[in-house]
C-alpha cells in the first residue's frame, strides 16, 4: 500500500467486537483540485473526489442489461479522475454514422458524439467538449465475450495504449453492441479489423 502514492495512511485502528485491525487512510487530496460538493474535502484530483464522485456517476443509468451495467460500473468505480470516466451512451446521442472498415474482428464505423467527450473547463469544472468526432467497433459474439473482449481493450488502454475509450452503446436497430473510443487516423482504427 505504501507504494501506491494516490494514498495517505493515517495509521491503524482496531474493531473491539472482532479485535480486526482496521487500516485508516484517504486519498491525498489538494487544495487546487476544489472541494468535493458532497464531503465538503479537497479533491482528489480536478473536480474529482475518488470517494464520491465514482459512486455518482455508477448511479441513475441503465443500458437495460445488468451485465453491461455491471462491467460499466466496475470501471466508473475505479476512475481516478473526471475525463477517465466510462459511460453507457444512449445510441440516439451518436449522429452521422458512417462505415470505416470491416474485418475479422469486426466493423469501425465513425460517428459524431452530440454530447461530446468529458473535459474539464478552464476553471476545472466539470464538463464535456462540442459535439465530437468518436469511433465504433462491433463487439461480436455472447454477451460473456464481447464483455470480455471490452475489458481486454480496456486493461490495453490502462497499460499504456493511449487510444482513449468513452463507452458502450447499443444499435438499436440491430442490437449489436459497439465499443465508443477515440477516433484516430484512418491506419491506426485498421488495426482493430
Ligand atoms: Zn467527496
């Protein structure tokens, strides 16, 4: 724990029912993050306190599916910071979708995000750009395996790919489920094929 510098140990309690040694520790949080609007505590990082905000933001949506939420969830809860945030997008919120490429490993399409990616305002407020330029991948197979496939490219992304991911969605009209990430030139979306 002492390696993980996102952390600060205030020492060591014990639970007299159990006699269990309890760790006391928070985040480290500054002044120049702003204050959390539920703990009234500094943030943990711009605009984001890791104690609150991960837990609101895994609330009042659904895809419909609880194993899409679920995996969602399992993400959001574990945000270090604002922008990092995943999120189930509503497939009317995507317009002019067009097709990029088909392969094996399925079809990228690119489509324009109206409400735009997360992004923090000049004063470090919470927001999100213009309506955006973003990518689709098809996520074929089970329901097990594309939610698999999703959480593979997401670890990719953690261990330094830096190809920024927004989300699941859903076509509505065929109800295949699509990976929302970052659309970058033309040669490097054709990996994903
Ligand atoms: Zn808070």
């Amino acid at each position: 724990m002492s390696a993980d510098s996102e952390l600060k140990v205030y020492g060591l309690t014990q639970d007299t029912s159990t006699n269990e040694y309890i760790l006391v520790f928070d985040y480290k949080r500054n002044k120049c993050n702003g204050i959390c609007a539920n703990c009234n505590r500094y943030n943990t990082s711009s605009a984001w306190c890791r104690t609150c905000d991960p837990q609101n933001t895994a609330q009042g949506w659904t895809s419909g599916d609880k194993n899409v939420d679920d995996c969602i969830k399992e993400f959001q809860l574990k945000a270090t910071s604002y922008e990092d945030v995943i999120e189930w997008i509503p497939f009317n919120r995507l317009d002019n979708i067009q097709k990029i490429g088909k392969g094996g490993f399925g079809t990228v399409f690119s489509a324009t995000w109206l409400d735009g990616k997360r992004m923090l305002s000049d004063k470090y407020i919470a927001s999100s750009t213009p309506s955006f330029i973003v990518a689709l991948k098809t996520l074929p197979g089970s329901q097990e395996n594309f939610l698999k496939e999703f959480k593979n490219f997401m670890q990719f992304r953690l261990m330094g790919s830096n190809l920024e991911v927004y989300g699941l969605t859903r076509n509505t009209t065929n109800n295949e489920y699509l990976m929302v990430f970052q659309y970058a030139n033309r040669g490097s979306l054709h990996k994903f094929l």
